[in-house]
C-alpha cells in the first residue's frame, strides 16, 4: 500500500463529562494538522471514524471543519465498521491517497461512549453482533466474549491464569502510557482473583478481563510517499490488509479467529514479511481472551497453545515480541471509533523513538491488528520509518 503517516495526535482518553464529539473530533483534528506542518488549504479529504449510537449525534463528519473556516466545504465521510472504525477510516484515507484523488488526507476516529447509560452502552455494542442469533445475549457484548472463552476452555483447558497475566501486563504496561484511561498496576493477583471489585462479569470473565468504556479522539494526516518524503517524518505502510468474515458466530469456528489469521497472511504478503519480522505489536485486546487467541492468528504459537507467548514472557517490553507496550485497550480505553486510529499513533511514536516510557528499543517494523465485532472486519497494517 502506498502512502505515508506524516502527522498524528491523540487526546487522552477516559470519561469526559465537560466534553462532547463534536469537541472531541476538532482538538484531535486540529493538532494532528499542526503536527504534519501542512497549511489547512491543504488537506483535500477528510474521513472520520465514529461507531455511534452512545449520543444523539449520529451525522458527525462535518464536526472536523470546525477546526477552522479554511476547511469549510472540504469533502468529509464518516466511516464505520464496528470495533475496527478506526482503521477502516485511515485504510479509506490511503485509498483515497493512492488513488491519486487527494494529496493530503485527515482521519479522525472518535467516540463519546459515556454519555449513555451502562446497561445501554452494553446494547449498543451488542450492534456488533449478529442481532437475528445474538442480540440477547446476557451481558452484551461481554457475553459474546464470555460465550467465546467458555468454548476455548472446553477445547484448550482453563486459560484464566493467562487471561490473568494478559490483564496484568497490559495495565502494568499503561502505567507509561500518558494517554491512557486507567494508568494502574493492578498485579496479577488481583487479576487472578475473584472478588468484590473485580467480580465475574460473563463466563469466566472477570471485570479485569473486560476493556474500558472510554471517551476520545485520535487523527492521522496521510499523504503519499513522494510527498512525504519532503517532509520532516515519514510512516509508511508496506502493508494495509483488510479481511471479513461472517457475522453469525455459529457460522464459523469462533475460537478460531480465521479473518484475524487471513488478514495477518495478506498483510506479510503484500509488505514480504513474516512475523518475526516485527518488532512491536498493538493488537486488539477488547477482552483478554481475544489477545490470547490472537497470538495463535498471528501465529506466534499454534493453536491452542497461546498461553505459552504470556506464561514464558514472549509479549513483554523485553520479550520477543512486546505486544501492547502501550497498555492496550485493557489500559488505554477503548472509544470505538478512536482506537484504531490510536493504535496507528502509538505506533508511529514507536517507530520515531518518540514513545517515552513505552518506547521498545530499536523499532524498525511496526504491526497493528485491528478487529470489529467477534473477528468479523479485521485490519492489519505494517508500518515502517522512511523519514
């Protein structure tokens, strides 16, 4: 895939009771145009990523030219593809750059979940989810995950000790994290334990297995190589991926995570990787189980056999492959249609040696999975520095 991250900015993330999207959206927008050094006449597109439904406010594209009237009537399209809004509005922007339609493109993925009320929020996610089979599921969304960890129990044996140790190095990592929604050690043995504050939540799920409901904001400026070349910073994508698969749960094999596992194939394909290749990866842990699983798509372990990558320290910052140093969703929040446009940030600090205490050492290759619903749109991108 041709094109370049060239500017980014990110808000902190949590509940933001003296914010609304519309804010949200031109903060973000605002400083990511400022950070690519490019006048405002020169964006020529812009997408917006926002799930929607927490707020009244569905129709927010046109939020982003608030930041300045020199954007008025530049073309603004929201995107939304569930959990992986994000980084289908950045995968749209570098179609959009590739295509040669617009030089300068800006993404920005936004969300204010906390505005509704929480039996509500679990509702809303569930639009995630296949509503014919699944819509009343107990527990929303975390009922679907609940469902998917009781089945990969069956199969593999009880994983919650890893599920445990996953939760515990994510918040240990977001400690570091400046942006994150929850900058707190908890230890695996709160993780691990079943107790008042951190009770079961569905299935075998406890409260520290499940991501946060979060407020904020992310963007991206994209331009294409060329043109990113003249500037000061440039994150190129040698590979954009995009895979789904079918939304009923019960029409695949669920613990399996198949378009996770095809778009990580496409993606070493186009960018003529492998994983081991990488050196960071931000990957999708909306619950505990689905980073577990993910190692396995990844293919870091067989499957199965993904405890291992968590129980021998493989996806720790000194590990062989650090997975979430910046504390992933677990730590950092989860605003639906920010996070993958977060992820795409983080990732870009990383590879400038600009990511403060979650820095890896030496980063060269960058990878990023981004998933909507159970496995259902799934995005890999791999990133490196050419500028």
């Amino acid at each position: 895939m041709s094109g370049c991250i060239v500017g980014w900015a990110h808000t902190p993330f949590g509940k933001h009771e003296d914010r609304d999207l519309e804010s949200l959206i031109v903060e973000a927008a605002a400083a990511a145009i400022e950070d690519a050094g490019i006048a405002l006449t020169d964006v020529d597109a812009i997408y917006v990523g926002n799930f929607g439904g927490f707020e009244k406010q569905s129709f927010p594209s046109s939020f982003a030219l608030n930041v300045d009237p020199a954007l008025r009537f530049k073309p603004a399209t929201r995107v939304e593809n569930a959990c992986a809004t994000g980084s289908a509005a950045v995968h749209q922007g570098l179609n959009d750059v590739a295509s040669g339609r617009s030089r300068f493109v800006l993404v920005v993925g936004a969300e204010q979940m906390t505005v509704a009320p929480g039996a509500m929020i679990g509702d809303i996610l569930l639009n995630a989810s296949y509503r014919k089979e699944e819509g009343d599921t107990e527990g929303g969304f975390a009922g679907i995950f609940g469902q998917i960890a009781e089945r990969y129990f069956q199969a593999h044996g009880n994983r919650s000790e890893a599920l445990a140790r996953i939760a515990a190095k994510n918040h240990l990592n977001g400690l570091e994290n400046p942006y994150a929604q929850l900058r707190k050690d908890l230890g695996f043995e709160f993780c691990n334990t079943v107790s008042e504050k951190n009770p079961l939540v569905a299935g075998p799920l406890r409260r520290t297995d499940c991501s946060l409901v979060s407020d904020g904001a992310a963007a991206v400026v994209l331009t294409d190589t060329e043109t990113a070349l003249r500037g000061t910073k440039a994150i190129h994508f040698r590979a954009a991926a995009q895979s789904n698969d079918y939304l009923p749960i019960g029409e695949r094999d669920i613990i399996a995570f198949e378009g996770c596992e095809d778009a990580w194939k496409k993606a070493h394909a186009e960018a003529g990787t492998r994983l081991d290749d990488l050196d960071v990866v931000e990957t999708h842990d909306c619950f505990t189980i689905a980073e577990l699983i993910e190692y396995e798509a990844m293919g870091l372990t067989p499957r199965g056999e993904g405890a291992r990558a968590i129980d021998e320290g493989w996806v720790e910052k000194n590990g062989k492959l650090p997975i979430n140093p910046s504390g992933g969703l677990k730590s950092k929040g989860h605003p639906i249609g920010a996070t993958g446009v977060s992820m795409h940030v983080i990732q870009s600090l990383q590879l400038m040696g600009e990511a403060g205490g979650m820095q890896i050492p030496d980063v060269e290759l960058a990878g990023i999975f981004n998933m909507g619903g159970a496995a259902v749109a799934n995005y890999v991108s791999i990133l490196e520095r050419i500028r």
